[in-house]
C-alpha cells in the first residue's frame, strides 16, 4: 500500500509532456524572473495595504474599524486554511496551471475590491477572493523558479525574489499609504490588477515544472475541516467585541471550533495510517522542530499582526494622521526587520538558534513596552520611532533564525509539506493576532470611556449614556477630528473634560494591546526553551533539505533557498 505522502516532483515517463530542464536565453530569463518578481510584490504589498488605509475605507465604505478588522482577519484566515490546499492543488494540476488559476481568481477579487461599494464586497473581493489566489500563487512561484533556472541562474533568481519580497514588505506601507492618501485606496487595488493582467498574459514564458508521479489526490474532508474549524474559533474571537468573552454565542464558536479542529487531526492521522492522502502527515510533528517551532512562529506573527494593526489605528484615530503619515511612522519597523533578518542569518552557524529566537522574542517585548509608553504624550510619529525599530529588531532576529531550524529538524521528504505547514502557522498567527489585539484595543477603550463618563462630575447626569457612544464614534471610525466635530457645541469644560476622557481611554486600550501582544511574545520565548539545541550547519544533509523547500509562504522561506548560493 503506497504512502499518502510518497508523491514526489520527479518527470513523469511521459517525457514528452515535461519541458526540457535547461536555462532560458538571457532575455526570456529576464522576462520570465520579471513575471514572478511581479506576482511576488503583488503579494507582498497587498498583506500591507489594508492597515495602512483604515480611516480611508472607514469613511469611504461608511463602514466601523471593526469591520476593517475582520475583513483583515478574514484575509490571512482564508490563507491560513488554503495554503497546504493551494500546494496540494499545485501538485495536482501543474504548478503553472495553478499560477495562471491563482491569478485569474486574485485579479478578479482585487477588481472587485477596486469599485466595491460597501464593506462585503470587500470582504469578498480582498478576503476571500485574493486570500484564495494567493493560496494558488504563492507555492507555485517557488516551484516555477526551480523549473526556469538551475545552478548559479537559479541562485541569483532566488535572490532578486528575495529582494522584492524583503523590499515590499518593508516599503509597502509607504507606498500603499501614498497612494491612499495622493489619490485612492481604490487606485492602489485597481493598479493591482492591472499588474496581474500583465503577469498572466505573460505567464506564458514559465517553463511548467515536472510533473508529480503518482499524481496526488486531494482530502476534501479534510481540507473541509480544517476550514470550519479555524473559522469558527477565530470568528468567535472576533465577537468579544461585541458581546464579550463569556457570551453563550463566543463560547460556542470558540469551543465548536477547536471540537472541529480536534475531528480534522482524528481524520488525517486515521488517513495516515491507512495510507490514504491526506492534507498533511499528524507524524511530522514527531520532530520537536515542528511541534515546538510551529507555535512559536505563531506567537511571533501574532504580536507582528497586532502591531501593524493598532500602530495604524493609532495614529488615524488619536494622531489624526494619514495613510501616508502612517506609512512613514512604521517604517522604523520595517527597516529593522529587513536589516536583521538579513544580517543576522549566519549567526546559526555560531550561536544555537533557540537562544538566538529567544533573545528576538524578549527583544519584541521589551520594543513593545516602550513603544507602549511612548504612546501616552505622543504627537508625532518620531515619538515611537525607537519602540518600533527595537521591536522590529526583534522581528528581524527571529525571521533570520526560525524558518531555517523549522525546515531543517524534518526529514528531506518532509521539507516541502513543512514549508506548506509553516505558512499555514504564520497566516493562522496574523488572523489571531490581528482579531485578538483589535478585540483589546476597543474593549479595554469602551469600557473606559464608560467608566470615566460615569465617575465625571463635569459632563450633565442626563446626557452620560449619549455621551459614552459619542466618545466612542472616533474610534471605531477611525477619525480624530470626528471628536472635535462633536465637542464643539459643548461648553469650554465639558470640551476639555470628552477630551481627557477619549485621550486617557484610547491610550489604555492601545497600551493594554500592546502589553497583550508582548507577553504572547514572551509565551514564544518560553517555548522556545524546548526547541532543538542545535546550530545549522552547512552539511550536505541540512542543504538538500533546504533544496526541497519548493513551496514558500512568505519571504522567510524565501531567504532558505539562498542556501543555492
């Protein structure tokens, strides 16, 4: 009976269906090298619009923050629970056949993010529609490149990938915020599509990549599953806001989902040991790489996911700023990020990368609780300059160290469902991430906002109810001055008490936030006590486990296949 995970990329007998594997002439390389550099920054860039254009599509949409934030959460859930799908679906119909796919339905839900008229076709068009594409693009690119270019073109093709990757996530804010700001949100997502329009009608030049033998079979069950139960504990996340922690509705979500999460391991492991296919093999987490690094990496993306949420609301709510305004205040963040996890990479080779994630996970704590400290008095976007690069510091650290031991503690038969399994943690990390620190940030804000209100000798007895929801509208709208437009029909002291009430309140909840997000940073660091105590090595074992990573996530993996140098 043959094992569900014994499908390998290899030529199929049928040679003449499989490309010769042989280098492109010099300008069909650069033009095939453009046309996946282009799908990668699409990608890249799109992660990062929505955060910074929060007020625009608040107003825009007449929609709430709340509704911004779980079409954001919505986003990185629908990759979470596709990715391993989009992989498998790769293998199944060829990795080009399900690049054009991606691109077909990713161009259709950024056209309809473009001209949606309120938040649900944004939901359906970015969400859904683009959270599936990218499901479909993001493991084929890899796959494509090793079937374009080999040796040393290869080495440089994987390079250039990185650097686009590395350089959207770093500048995406700025860009998509001056564009939101210059001109519209709506121009940033219809030059999107125009963008993967080009790379379709391009694609063409791809060279399709080997055929996998036997051809794979899909867990529709499984992958059904999966789906529901993600979905349904993060949608109960996001209910607290509304209803709290201990509604009858959130608990019944939250725990119906884990109860589904629990049926989806009991089928896949009955799936494994019966040798049927499954979505992934429960027996990869024998490897303390894996059931130890997995999480962590979750922990990372959560806290990462809730600072590029709140940093963005905070500056648009309290500070009154821009997109753009707010592209410039997290790039401190963002420049951290890519300068360490590109320097600090070879430091595995000398230090353990268990301490060297530790020492990133402490770092992101100790950013966070200055940039939480900075926030009270803050004016302009230099004032939490220093918690954002030290916490980015952070970032960077663990980028250039937990990916590789990740991947490197499996079997080479394993590295390539580890990348898929790794991008499923990092998406499910952001989706928490970002529906949980929203979550705190307007609980912990409205519950303030009523408290002051009530305990205020200033504001009249018979006007505290109205007032309390007033107080509240600039938040969930994400408008400063939608708090001047409200005082100024008050008297002078009850003007400068709403005042002290809305700057005291929203400084506790993004403060409380950002204390939430640090300490699961340090629930990581303390996982990490149990992570593998070994350094990477340039062995011949480590490289030709790298060298099967050929389905990646996210621009970490993407820098594992630097390895080709």
């Amino acid at each position: 009976m043959r094992s569900p995970t014994s499908d390998v990329r290899r030529p199929s007998s049928d040679t003449s269906s499989v490309p010769p594997m042989k280098d492109t002439a010099k300008g069909k390389s650069i033009a095939v090298l453009a046309v996946l550099s282009a799908a990668m920054f699409v990608y890249v860039i799109d992660t990062t619009l929505m955060n910074v254009s929060i007020s625009a599509l608040v107003e825009d949409l007449s929609t709430a923050v709340g509704e911004v934030q779980a079409a954001i959460t919505l986003y990185t859930l629908t990759m979470a629970a596709f990715m391993l799908t989009g992989g498998k679906l790769g293998d199944i119909w060829g990795s080009k056949r399900a690049f054009r796919i991606g691109l077909i339905i990713y161009g259709i839900g950024t056209t309809i993010t473009a001209f949606a008229p309120n938040i649900g076709f944004v939901m359906i068009g970015w969400s859904i529609l683009e959270g599936l594409g990218s499901a479909l693009i993001v493991p084929a690119i890899n796959t494509l490149v090793r079937a374009n270019y080999q040796g040393t073109k290869r080495a440089s093709a994987y390079g250039v990938l990185f650097g686009v990757a590395a350089a959207g996530a770093a500048f995406g804010p700025l860009i998509g915020g001056w564009v939101t700001t210059e001109y519209s949100w709506r121009y940033a997502f219809a030059g999107e599509a125009i963008i993967v329009l080009l790379v379709l009608l391009s694609s063409g030049l791809l060279v399709d990549a080997p055929k996998v033998v036997p051809k794979p079979r899909l867990d529709a069950v499984g992958v059904v599953l999966s789906v529901a139960g993600m979905g349904m504990f993060v949608l109960g996340v996001l209910q607290t806001t509304g209803r709290g922690w201990t509604d009858p509705l959130v608990l019944t979500l939250m725990v119906g989902g884990l109860l589904v999460l629990g049926v989806f391991v009991w089928w896949i492991r009955g799936r494994e040991i019966r040798g049927e296919p499954a979505l992934f093999r429960p027996s990869i987490f024998r490897h303390r790489g894996i059931a130890i690094g997995l999480p962590i990496l979750a922990t990372q993306l959560f806290a990462q996911a809730g600072l590029l949420f709140l940093i963005p609301l905070f500056t648009q709510s309290v500070l009154g700023f821009d997109a753009f305004q707010t592209g410039l205040t997290l790039l401190p963040l963002s420049i951290g990020v890519l300068l360490t996890s590109i320097l600090t990479p070879p430091l595995g080779r000398r230090i353990y990368p268990k301490y060297l994630v530790q020492v990133g996970l402490v770092v992101m704590f100790i950013g966070g609780y200055i940039l939480a400290l900075s926030l009270d008095g803050a004016i302009e976007g230099t004032d939490m300059l220093l918690g954002l690069l030290i916490g980015g510091v952070g970032i960077g650290l663990i980028v250039g160290q937990l990916p590789n031991l990740i991947l490197s503690s499996v079997d080479q038969d394993e590295a390539s469902e580890a990348s898929g399994l790794q991008g499923t943690f990092q998406n499910l990390g952001m989706a928490l991430g970002t529906a949980v620190i929203g979550t705190v940030i307007l609980s912990i804000s409205l519950a303030s906002f009523n408290n002051q209100v009530e305990a205020s000798n200033v504001l009249p007895p018979e006007s505290k109810v109205e007032l309390a929801a007033l107080i509240a509208e600039p938040l969930e709208e994400a408008n400063a001055d939608g708090l001047e437009e409200f005082v100024v029909h008050l008297s002078p002291d009850q003007q400068a008490e709403i005042r002290r009430i809305y700057d005291t309140g929203t400084i506790r909840g993004f403060q409380g936030a950002i204390l939430v997000g640090g300490f699961v940073a340090l629930l990581g660091a303390a996982l990490a006590v149990f992570l593998p105590r070994r350094k990477l090595e340039s062995d011949a074992s480590v490289e030709s486990t790298i060298k099967e990573v050929i389905r990646t996530p996210a621009i970490p993996s993407v820098q594992l296949e630097m390895e080709d140098l």
